[in-house]
C-alpha cells in the first residue's frame, strides 16, 4: 500500500502513511503563472494500491480538479486500486434540488469522482450520509466525533451541556453527548435560501454555570454558532466551547465567534487551519487496514 | 434552440444568441462566504437543444468545475441535447506525459465533459487539434484566424510581414498570411520543461520598414512576444503588433510586451481582457446554425 499525500492534504497524509507503515509518493506541484496547476507523480505507482489524501478546501474548486486529475493519473500510470480519501468534500451542503434549477452539486461530484477512476471513497462527517448514495463505489463516512469526544474529555471540562447549534446537528451532538456522559440540547436555526440570512432560537437549557460545547459538522462564517453562543452566556453557560469536524472559518468567522462570548474553538485537521488541534489520521488509519 | 450563457461568457453568450435568434435563459449564479459557487437555472430546459457558454479563464479551476455542474444540472432538468462551447480550452498545453509521472491534463478533463453529460464540444484554437480525439462525442475546433484576418485586413497594415513566435503557431500563422496575402517566418523557441525559461531565436526576415505581426495561439506572460518583438525591431521593423485568439494576459505582461516594443496587442473575446476587440461570436454563430 501507497500514500499520495495530495497537494492539500500533504501532513494528513504523511501523518495517516506512518500509523499503517505505509511508504508514500509524493506530489510534485506548482502552478503555473496564469493559474493552471501542473501534477506529477514523484515516483511509479504502477500495480499498487493506492490511498490518495486530498481535502477539498480552501480553494474548493482549485482542489476539487486536482483531485479527478490525480485519480485519472494514477489509474493511467497503472495503479491497481485508487481509494480516494476526501477528509473534507467540498460542496456536500447542495444535496438537493432547493428551487428550482439548482444544480445538486455534490451529486455531480460525485459521479465525476467515480468517472475519474477512483475504487472506494472515504470522507469524514459528510454533510448528510446519504448523498454517498450518488457512488456507485464502496464509499464511507468516518466519524469525526469520535476523534473530538476524546479530545473533549481530556480537556476536564465542568458539568459539561453539550448543543447542536441547529437541528441539522443534532446526530453529531448526541454522540459527542452520549462519549462524555453529558445532557443534550439544540437549537433551531432557519436559513433564508435567499438572502441567506440566519435565525437561532432555542429552549432555554439549564447551563447556569457550567461549560456548554457546541457541536458542529462545519463552521464556515461562525454566524450561526455566534448567535447560539450569544444565546447560552446570556443563560449564564460559564464557558463556551465551539467544537467542529471542518473549520472553514472564513475571514472574520474566529473573531465574530469571540465577540460572540465563545472562550474556545477546535476542529480537526480534515481542513488546515489555526484550529486544527485534533487529527483525524488515527481515524482514517484504522479504516485503511 | 436556447442559448445558457455561463458565468464566465455572459457577454459572448448573449452576443451568440442574437446571432443564431435563439432566446437565452440565464444563469442566477454567486459565490457563498466559504468560495463555493451557486448555480441555478432561472428558466425550464426541459426537451430543449441547448447551447451552453463557459469559457475557462480566469481561475481555469473555479470555471471548470462550474462548467461541469451546469452540463450535468441541464442533462439532469430534462435537456436534449447540451452542446459546451467553451471558447478556450484550459489545461489545453498539458496534452501529453513531457515527463514520467505527469498528469496528462487535458485528456482528463475532456473524458469529465463527456461523463457529465455533453453531447457535443465546441472550441476555438485548441492548443493542438489531436487532443480532442480523447472526446468519444461530436468535437470541433474553430479557427480563430478566421476573425483575426479580418480584423488586421481592416487596419491598413504597411507590407506586413506575418511571424510566429514559436513552431508551434506555425500554421495559425501560415493561415492570417494567406488571408492577407502576406509573407510568413517563424522564430524558434525552447523552453527548460524544469525551470521554464524560454530562448527564442529566428533566421532575420526582411521586415525594415515594414509592419511585422506576431501571431499565438494564446499570450499567457507575453515573454516569447516580447522576445520576439525585441529582435523585430532590431531588424527594422516599423511597427509590431501581436495578435492572439487568447488573450490570458497575466499580470505584466501587457507591460512586458509594450517595453519590448509592440505597438499593439489585439485578441479575440475566448477571454475577457482589455484587447479582447475581437468578436468569435460569428465564428461560433456559423458552425451552431
């Protein structure tokens, strides 16, 4: 077995080849001055089997071509068996057709990775399971709770409410709740499809004193998180902890989230960013073996 | 017929329309916070023949991959028949393995247009003509020397003397001398595949006094223009104009050629930029009727 660590997934990938002893062959890649990427192999792939690491984000698109382009490469140059692991997929939000006309992006990707030449297909916290329905290929979704709840638990947190900041969340805060012992709540959050902007509102949830955690699949701009953590310090929540698989975190999103009364932000390292304090490579290892 | 143009040929698009009489429906399309694009058709497709207009420049990537969403949202709204035209052809130059291990770019992409549903592929000045074998569906390259001709017969040039900066724009050159009953040469260039710098070196052309037009496929960073135009005007020439079908331009390289000595840069509106005065619009109008 082979890791290609991708161009945005290079520690990733680096991290998940050394717990399955597995050598890697790395990338070379550069861009060219008006933008196209250039890809090549460092070394032959041929009749091997191969585990590709590319996230898909930031610069989704960017990422998204260099992935179909190094799975077609690599299917070409022989490889045996490619299983694309996608730590975060790009564009899981548009599983459905919202109005009229809309393109189900996620769907198309898809059929495009399949397309491309990829065997299996493995991704983390997708935004709903069931559009890995749109795969003909073995494909799974790995749980990235499970790699947070530990890390929740080393942090002695006090009395601790675990919330989903929208019922969109609800499942991925129920098993964090159920790991650390805690009570569970949500909010509800409506989002206007267009002009997109955001409501939260909640019952009111019995966190005088304690250290409430948010649980989030993603945290793009922060502003639903925001809105919840505000919520919770006004019912007296000691700390509050905003705790996600893929933090995007746009420009601003952090800071929105601190003024919002949030002490503390994790996520994981499907995504790079100054967050990224939990690796999801233990996970993704023990599904290679 | 419907014409849908995409977000990258708005203007092209529309321009083609009124040609060919065919009504358009638009595209609503926006970015979200994270980069990730919208895409909604704002009219029924449903058993129409549609022609679809999305160039690939700038961010080659973002364009693709909106490309390949449109195409599979009109087959998936009930679309006949969906013919992509896409005026230029990204990742064009990468059309064969240079070096062991190399994505072969573009033969990709064309087997991903094909697996997202189009029917037909249309082009202007693909960088080689070969490469559209990789299309199993109706494929064709228009000729942008068509328009260019025109266009440069229009100004009055004195004596031209029509060259190409390298072997490889050789017959687009060959065919603008034609039309304008002009002499024709060739300057030879090489490029370090490793460190991409370029050499460009010509047997001397008579050109003193005359008016020399460099004629490319595509201007990127216009160095081999510049070169080429520097050793133009060492050997006389009165004036130089460089004349392309794409118009790339990076940041610079405007600057770069007119410090080498061109006096004027034209380009056809494959891709927007400032000397895209030059309309393939009836060129592409010609061949959908």
């Amino acid at each position: 077995m082979i890791v290609v660590p991708g161009p945005s997934s290079v520690d990733l990938g680096k991290r998940i080849a050394k717990l399955i002893s597995a050598r890697t062959v790395d990338l070379d890649y550069k861009n060219f001055p008006d933008g196209e990427s250039y890809l090549r192999l460092s070394g032959s792939v041929e009749g091997e089997d191969i585990v590709l690491v590319q996230t898909t984000y930031p610069q989704q698109d960017k990422r998204l071509v260099e992935l179909l382009l190094i799975i077609d490469a690599l299917k070409d140059l022989g490889a045996r068996r490619v299983r694309a692991v996608v730590p975060y997929m790009a564009y899981a939000r548009q599983d459905t057709r919202f109005r009229e006309g809309e393109a189900v992006s996620i769907r198309t990707l898809f059929r495009l990775i399949e397309a491309a030449g990829a065997d299996e297909f493995y991704t983390v916290d997708v935004h709903k399971e069931a559009t890995l329905q749109a795969l003909g290929i073995k494909a799974r979704n790995l749980l990235g709770t499970e790699v947070i709840s530990e890390h929740l638990m080393a942090l002695g947190l006090k009395d601790p409410y675990v919330l989903s900041p929208d019922k969109g969340a609800i499942m991925i805060a129920k098993r964090v709740a159920e790991r650390l012992g805690a009570e569970c709540g949500n909010f509800e959050k409506t989002r206007d499809r267009i002009t997109g902007a955001i409501t939260v509102k909640g019952e009111a949830a019995d966190v005088r004193g304690r250290d409430a955690v948010l649980v989030d699949d993603m945290i793009s701009t922060g502003g639903t998180i925001a809105n919840a953590a505000r919520i919770l310090k006004e019912w007296g929540a000691r700390r509050v902890l905003a705790a996600c698989t893929h933090p995007l975190l746009v420009p601003g999103a952090f800071e929105r989230m601190r003024e919002a009364g949030v002490d503390e932000v994790l996520g994981t390292d499907t995504v790079s960013s100054p967050v990224s304090r939990i690796s999801v490579a233990p996970l993704i290892a023990k599904e290679l073996r």
